[in-house]
C-alpha cells in the first residue's frame, strides 16, 4: 500500500465490542521509518471495529505494530509505502516565529472565517453549499465546534442521546463523528484548515457538556486526537471564549493544553481564545505559556497588532473581532468597511484577522452564516480576497520588510486625507503604488522616488500606499 507524504494510512482492525470498547480498551501503535518511531493512538469506532490514523511524514518504507491490552488487537505487523505529495499538498502547517508556512516552506495566511455548527445538522444539501461558498471564498481556515450549545437540538451529539442532561458521556457516537471527519477532510481538499474548537461556555449546563469533570474532558480529548490529529489540515482551539466557562479555571485549561499538546504526535498548532465584553473589556489568555503555538484573540481594535508582537513573540490571530451584518447584538452588526478596516491594520502590522458574518437566512430559520454556513453574502468578502493578493506579492513578514527598508505598506484606514507625505530611507529608489482598499485597484505612481514621496489621496477613505526598494 502506499500513502504520499503528509497524507493519512488507516489501520483498521475487528476486536472485542463487548462491555464498553471506549474505556475497557486501550490501543496504539509504533510506526517506523529507519531511526525515527512515532506513537499513535486508536480509537474504538463501533460495531466492533478499531482504527489507527497516521500521518507519514517522511518518504520510504515504514513499519508498524500494535499495541493493546486486548489479545487480538495486540502486536499486529505491518509496512506501507510513503511517497511523494501530491499537487497541492505542501504539508500541516507550522509555527516559524511570529508567521506560518507549510512543512514544505510555502507561506500560509490564515485569513479564517467563522462557521461554529455547519456539519452538526446533517444537512447535506447546506453543507455542500458551504463548501462551495467557501471554495469560491479567501479564506483558508474555519473555525468550527465540536460540541452543541444549549439552543440547539441536532439529530447527533459527540455522545450518544438526545435527552439533555442525560447523555451517554463514557461512550462516543461514530455516526456524529463520521460526519465532522468527512468535513475535515472536505476542508481537506480545499486547502482549508479547520480550526476544531474543543470547548465552550455555550452549553450552560443543558446537555451537560461544558461543566464535565477531568476525566471527562481528557476521556473526549483522547478520543478526538486519535480520529483526528493524523489530518494535516487540523488545529487545535481548546476552547471558545473560555473565560465565560465558570466551571474551569485557569489552572484547568492549562491542563487541558498540556495534554493535547503531550497526545498529539504531530504538534498542530494549539492556542485558546478569550471572551470579550465588546469595546469594553477584554481577558486575553498568557500566550507566553509554552503549550501555545499562536496567539488566538478576541478584541474590537487590530491597531493593537504591534503590542501583542512585541509582548508575545507569536503569531497573532485575531480570530474573532467583531461580524459584518445586522443582528442586535454589538458583535454582530458591524459594516463590511469597519471589518476591512481591521483585516488591513492589522497585516500592516503582521497580524491577521478573522471574518464572519450576521445576516439571517431566511431559509434556515435565521440562522446566520457564524452558525451554519451557507452562503457568503457580505461586501468584505471581496475586499479580504483583493488583500490577500497583496499580501500574497509581497515578503512573507511585513515588519521585518519594512525594518530592513525593502517593502512596506502605509493604510490610513478611515482617516480622509488630501494627500500624504511618506519619508523614504535615504540612499535608495522606491516604486510607489496608490492602493485603494475599498475599490479594490492599485495604480503605480509614474517614476521612482528618493528620500520622500507626497501622494495625493484626495480626501478619500480607505486608502494605503506601497514602497518597494528599486533593486
């Protein structure tokens, strides 16, 4: 058999489906490629049937054998073929000080979106929608739960049951989990990263998920890392606004990002996201903490970009910064210039940004597309594809480009200006560019330029200007 580089091999094996598999049984297995062994954890998934997902990341032959406290499921041999990836597949992506980029060294901007439940409804039709929008979409990352809120009734949970309160919470249920797989990978072939959020303050103790004890968060944890860590395209978000959850502490959520950063073989990034009352307080997490891979965060002002750089050596992703839309509560109905706005304030800076939209959709019960997908329908969608070309023709970390003198981009956002005056470093020549981030165009300036440069911008809003050193 043969699985190219980064991709995922399968071992899937018939054991014991007595008692409870969940907890009675452990598995795991060695794989091998010369001096290197990496440990992986199975999973039980139903019907008597166990699965160990790995992904190779090296090209060759490997080994592998099992390990189990249950006879027939232990010491299985067997070997597969790594080859080389495919078109497309540059690798999981990795933290390289305060950006990203493929395993392969290829840059990624994590230009997100919002889609917290799209795969809980078993809604077929819906979610290949999603799926299409997001195809034809910016974005390269989703964030998405795994666990309900207290509103809502899907026809599978993580656990087995329907009635709140009382669900099944020492079993898993493979047919939820078959759909959230089937996503990911969906995500998968578009490039996408999904961004599973572990935890959350939503539930409010009705079905009985955000209140759970030690042994139940790392029982789901264990479980959720073996079905899904072997996908490239995963990361982790341990929890939602996890200041809201008044059941757990500080201490508890370091646990919990300790032991997914002890069981995941392959290191995806991990980070954590805190609640906000907007525009008025905000609790951002310790992200000097070493289990944190990024800085996940949730604030009204991407102007402060620079201050989380320089407090935190780690990237900073603004994953939740207010939606465009019309719904009444103050998160959710800022104007799509507003959210440009933060997109490009906060890549002048290094940072990055998150979308998501409010616009109730009339077809599905209101629900908006933070919710359930669907489709996109909002202005700055266009504008966040225009800022990523840009983003894209130019050096993979702004602001050392800019301290070097090589590159940089001036934004002036909301302010209206007549025109600009731009000092240029001295002993150099400079092409200019007039960057209209609403309008979407970029006009060069006719000539090059030396020691200063004034623009005239004639008032309008929106506006940024491009410096590249003439080599």
């Amino acid at each position: 058999m043969t699985v190219e580089r980064w991709g995922v091999f399968e071992i899937a094996l018939d054991g014991p489906a007595r008692g409870n598999p969940y907890t009675d049984v452990r598995l795991s297995a060695a794989f091998q490629y010369r001096n290197r062994t990496v440990e992986a954890d199975g999973f039980y998934d139903g019907d008597g049937r166990y699965r160990i997902r790995f992904m190779p990341d090296r090209v060759g032959t490997w080994t592998y054998v099992t390990r189990s406290d249950a006879p027939e499921l232990d010491g299985r041999r067997g070997t597969f073929d790594c080859v080389p990836p495919g078109p497309g597949n540059h690798g999981p992506v990795r933290v390289t000080g305060t950006r990203f980029e493929y395993a392969d060294g290829t840059r990624y901007l994590p230009l997100g979106t919002t889609c917290y439940h799209w795969t809980h409804y078993a809604d077929d039709a819906f979610e290949e929608l999603t799926l299409s929008s997001l195809a034809a979409s910016p974005f390269t990352k989703v964030r998405m739960c795994l666990l309900p809120t207290r509103q809502m009734t899907p026809p599978l949970l993580a656990f087995p049951g329907d009635t709140p309160g009382a669900l099944d919470r020492t079993r898993f249920e493979p047919r939820f989990f078959a759909r959230f797989e089937r996503r990911v990978r969906d995500l998968l072939a578009l490039g996408i990263v999904a961004d599973v959020i572990l935890f959350h303050p939503y539930d409010e103790g009705h079905w009985g998920v955000d209140d759970m004890s030690r042994e139940q968060d790392l029982f789901l944890l264990r479980h959720t890392l073996a079905r899904l860590s072997a996908y490239r395209n995963v990361w982790w978000s341990i929890a939602n606004e996890y200041d809201f959850n008044r059941a757990k502490t500080l201490e508890d959520w370091d646990r919990l990002g300790q032991f997914v950063q002890r069981h995941d073989p392959y290191q995806r990034p991990r980070s954590i996201h805190n609640g906000t009352r907007m525009y008025a307080y905000e609790r951002i997490y310790d992200f000097t903490r070493p289990w944190t891979t990024h800085q996940s965060i949730q604030h009204w002002d991407a102007r402060l970009t620079g201050d989380w750089l320089a407090g935190c050596r780690k990237p900073v992703v603004i994953d939740e910064i207010g939606y465009e839309g019309t719904v009444d509560r103050r998160w959710g109905n800022i104007t799509a210039r507003a959210l440009t706005r933060q997109f490009w304030h906060a890549a002048v800076a290094g940072g990055y940004v998150g979308h998501g939209e409010c616009y109730p959709d009339a077809d599905r019960d209101g629900a908006a597309w933070i919710s359930r997908g669907g489709r996109l329908r909002g202005d700055s969608v266009p504008r966040v594809a225009f800022l990523r070309r840009l983003l894209e023709e130019g050096p993979a970390d702004l602001p050392a480009a800019r301290r070097r003198g090589e590159y940089w981009l001036e934004y002036f956002g909301d302010r209206q200006h007549a025109h600009r005056d731009v000092r240029l470093p001295v002993g150099a020549a400079y092409r200019v560019d007039l960057v209209d981030t609403w309008g979407m165009t970029v006009t060069p300036l006719d000539g090059t330029y030396r020691n200063n440069v004034r623009v005239a911008l004639g008032g309008r809003q929106d506006m940024a200007l491009r410096m590249r050193r003439v080599e």
